[in-house]
C-alpha cells in the first residue's frame, strides 16, 4: 500500500508541510500521501493508536504536540531525547519510532547557505530559550562550537536550557544582546521576534563583524529586518525558510524512500506561498 503520511497539530491549517511533501511525491513520481490532519490536545491518545495499528506510515509533528507525543513512541533518537521534544514519527518493524529534525534542518541550511561555517565559528550568539532554541544550541554543540552566548527575556528559562546542556553555554541578560554581538562569530535569532504580527527584535548590530553569519529562524517575512541589517553591514544572512526546507527531509527519506533534494524550485514554490499569505 502507498504510505500515508499526515502533519498533526493544533492549529494545523497554517503548516506548509504538506506542500513541501506533495512537492517532493510529484517530482519524484511516488504513490503515498500526506496531509494536515487536526488533532486537539484531547485527541492525540487516539491519533497515537491509530498510528500504531497502520493508519499512517509516519508523519509531522508541530505545536502543541511536539513534547506529549513521546510517552506514545517506543524508540526516540538521541537528538529528540535530549531535547525532549520530536517532529518526526515514522513506524518501523511493529515499532514506533521519533526524532527531532529541526536541529538536521538547521544544520543542513547553515551548511548550504555558508559554507566553512563551523571552522570559523568560535562563538555563536543565540537569541531565544525556547523549543527551537534548545535544539539549535544541541546542533551548534556537536558541532564543537566551543562557546554559545544565550540571551534570552526571561532569564530562568535560559539558565535551565544551559543546566540541560551543558557548560558551554554562557547565560546573558537580554539587554546585554547589542553588547554581544562582537564576540561571536555566528549569531542566531531563535526568538518569534521579527514574525509578521509579532514585536520586532531591536538588537543593535553596529559592533558586527563584516563576515559573521546571521541566521534568523524566523520565515515570515523571508527577509526579516535582522538578515537586511546584517547584510548591509557585511554579514552572512541565512534565512528560515532553508531550515523549514531542510528539517523535512529526513522524514521524508523514512516514508517514501528516498533522500529529497531542496531545490531552488521548491524554494521558489513555498516562498510564493509565504508571499500570498
Ligand atoms: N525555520 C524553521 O523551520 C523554524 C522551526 C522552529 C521554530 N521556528 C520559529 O522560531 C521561533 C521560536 O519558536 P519556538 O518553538 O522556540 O517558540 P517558543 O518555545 O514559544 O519560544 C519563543 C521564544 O521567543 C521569545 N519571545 C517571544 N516573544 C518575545 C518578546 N516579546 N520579547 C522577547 N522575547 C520574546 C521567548 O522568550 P521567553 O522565554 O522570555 O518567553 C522564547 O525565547 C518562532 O518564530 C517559530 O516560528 C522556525
């Protein structure tokens, strides 16, 4: 039987996931599906069941589900461990099976987008102590950055995600994220911070460094006001849409079986979308 493969989520209407998955079936000629499916918080024991028996070869997992699918899954990849949070589910030999892809899908865009990034980076700034940001902070990590600086608005939340990680992260108070900005030599916004409809992030990036990269995970705008700053002073801007991009593949990869290229063109397709949004 072709997989069927699903997003859940709650909202789910907004995903651009299945346009990412159906974008992929299409240009590689496969059977299977996969689409958005809204589970609320009170559905998901049953979601998980069906799952189980076969309903679905896997799927996506967004808010507010990330974190309470997992007493649900028998196996869960170190990453997702780690940070206690999945997106990605997929059944394999009678067993269920999560991992957290965010962390491959921003590895991956930073790779493409600027290349040699992690030989020149001794200290990454993080912007943001949330879900994203814990995963980002595991992904830079293994990567052997020696430093991070965390600046985030609430001082606690950042302090337990350093506790969860490790001694390599340096906790900052967020008025102090203009001053930092010097000292790395990769800087992240991992805070909602720059989305349409949300506050603008005000970070001053006058001490920026011509050839540090800027990544903001945010991808509504595609260019935030952060990435057109930081390119006007030099730096390398990496955008969010690649990590959205990015993050999709390995599952992907596990349902249908083959290992998706994110092309200019499937760029091109979700950007349009964002565009008419
Ligand atoms: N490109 C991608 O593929 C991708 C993947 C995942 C997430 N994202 C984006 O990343 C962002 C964060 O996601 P998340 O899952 O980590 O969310 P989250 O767990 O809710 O964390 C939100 C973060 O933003 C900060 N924040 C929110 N409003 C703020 C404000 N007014 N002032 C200062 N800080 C504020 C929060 O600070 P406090 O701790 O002080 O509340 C926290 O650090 C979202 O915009 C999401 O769309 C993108």
């Amino acid at each position: 039987m072709a997989p069927r493969c699903f997003v859940i989520g709650d909202p789910i209407a907004h995903s651009r996931s299945p346009m990412i998955h159906r974008s992929w079936l299409r240009q590689y000629g496969l059977a299977g599906s996969y689409d958005a499916v809204h589970v609320l918080p009170a559905d998901l024991p049953t979601f998980m069941a069906q799952l189980r028996e076969g309903a679905f070869a896997g799927g996506n997992v967004t808010l507010p589900h990330k974190e309470a699918v997992i007493p649900f899954v028998d196996d869960i990849s170190e990453a997702g461990r780690a940070i206690g949070a999945v997106n990605t589910l997929w059944r394999e030999g009678g067993r269920l099976h999560a991992d957290n892809t965010d962390i491959a899908g921003f590895l991956g865009h930073l790779d493409a987008s600027a290349p040699g990034w992690q030989e020149r980076t001794g200290t990454a700034l993080v912007l943001g102590a949330g879900g994203a940001a814990k995963g980002i902070c595991y992904g830079l990590l293994g990567r052997c950055v020696e430093r991070i600086i965390l600046v985030n608005r609430s001082l606690g939340r950042a302090e337990e995600l350093a506790a969860s990680l490790g001694k390599a992260i340096e906790v900052r108070e967020w008025s102090r994220a203009s001053e930092t900005v010097a000292e790395a030599e990769l800087i992240v916004n991992s805070t909602a911070l720059g989305m349409s409809g949300q506050p603008p992030l005000e970070i001053d990036l006058s001490r920026l460094r011509p050839g540090t990269v800027v990544d903001d995970i945010v991808y509504v705008p595609l260019k935030t006001a952060l990435l057109a700053e930081a390119e006007r002073r030099g730096g390398i801007a990496v955008d969010g849409l690649g990590m959205l991009l990015h993050q999709a593949v390995p599952g992907f990869a596990r349902w249908f079986g083959i290992v998706p290229q994110v092309t200019a063109q499937l760029r091109a397709t979700i950007e349009a979308d964002i565009l008419r949004s």
